[in-house]
C-alpha cells in the first residue's frame, strides 16, 4: 500500500504537468467526443424503442464521454506514471519492456479478432454501424497503446506529419469513422 501511495504523490507532478499544457485544442477535440457521443446515444435510443439491440450503442457513447474527459484531464498519462513509479519501487523495472511488448501484442490480437468478428457479423446484417465499431475499436487501441508507453509506440505515435502527430491524426480519422458510421445508421432509420 505504501509504494502505490509514493506511486501516485511521484506521478502527480507528471501528471501537473500535463493538465498546465491543456489549450482550447484540447477541449475542441474533448466537444467532438462528446458530439459523437450524443449520436451513438441517438441511436441507441431508436433502436431500443425499435426492439433492436442497442447495448453496443449505449456502451459506444459512455467509452467516447470516457474519451473526452482523458483528453482533458489526461488521465491516461497518470495511469502510465503511477505504472512506471511501482514498476521502479517493486523492482520489475528492468522487465516492463518485455510486458510492453507482451501487452501490445496482446491488444493487436484482441483488436484483429474484434473486427475481423464484427465485420464478419455486420457484413451479414449489412447493418450501417460498422464503420462506428471499427473506429470505436482504433480510438479504445489508441487508448491502450497511449497508456502502456512503450518508446517505439510512443516515437510512432509522437512522430509529426502535416503539423499534427500521427497519434493526433489516427486519433481524428478513428473519431470520423465513429461519426460518419453513427450519422449514415440514423440516415437509414
């Protein structure tokens, strides 16, 4: 109990640091977030009075309101610091590399499994919100790849192209895949 507590007062100024760089680009992006969350909130109200299933939708829209409240409060780059502080004060260190990787892995083979699975059930269906799971999916993996921090993902991620970081840019086409998929299965209502 003792080393997550030094855990959290050693990441709190990581973390402080963090929420002093938020500008108003964070809370444009945080706004978008929660627009696309009122879509999939939307539909998960129609298809509910439809008798349709409507959970994925409504578990959509909480993960996006999750997403926006990170971006502005940076909680992910908390999780990571406390990670790191216990990996250094319980001694395992030196191997959280090796359960960087493991982790990554882990998440690519969840990530190609989930759509591969949702694709195959939704190409049945013919069913509009395909292209929402898909990027509800990337933006969840961008989520988790933020937070395990390995160095090569975080140069890839950090890497800069047309003013914007490829994370920044994977993190907007993901968003656009949700609301275009949540706006072409309201169309179609």
């Amino acid at each position: 109990m003792d080393s997550l507590i030094q855990a959290f007062s050693s990441a709190a100024p990581v973390w402080e640091q963090a929420l002093l760089q938020l500008t108003w680009y964070h809370g444009v992006i945080a706004a978008a977030y929660l627009g696309a969350a009122w879509l999939c909130l939307l539909n998960g109200h129609i298809t509910r009075i439809s008798h349709e299933q409507h959970t994925l939708w409504y578990a959509a829209a909480a993960a996006l309101c999750l997403l926006a409240v990170n971006t502005v409060l940076h909680a992910d780059v908390f999780v990571t610091q406390v990670l790191r502080e216990l990996a250094k004060s319980e001694g395992w260190y030196g191997e959280r590399r090796l359960l960087q990787a493991l982790t990554m892995v882990a998440m690519m083979l969840v990530l190609l499994l989930s759509v591969n699975s949702l694709h195959a059930r939704f190409a049945a269906d013919d069913a509009p919100s395909e292209p929402a799971l898909i990027g509800m999916a990337a933006l969840l993996l961008l989520l988790a790849l933020r937070t395990v921090s390995a160095h090569v993902t975080d140069a890839a991620l950090n890497f800069r192209m047309v003013g914007a970081s490829v994370g920044r840019l994977v993190e907007f086409a993901a968003l656009a895949l949700v609301i275009h998929g949540t706006l072409r299965s309201l169309r179609l209502r």
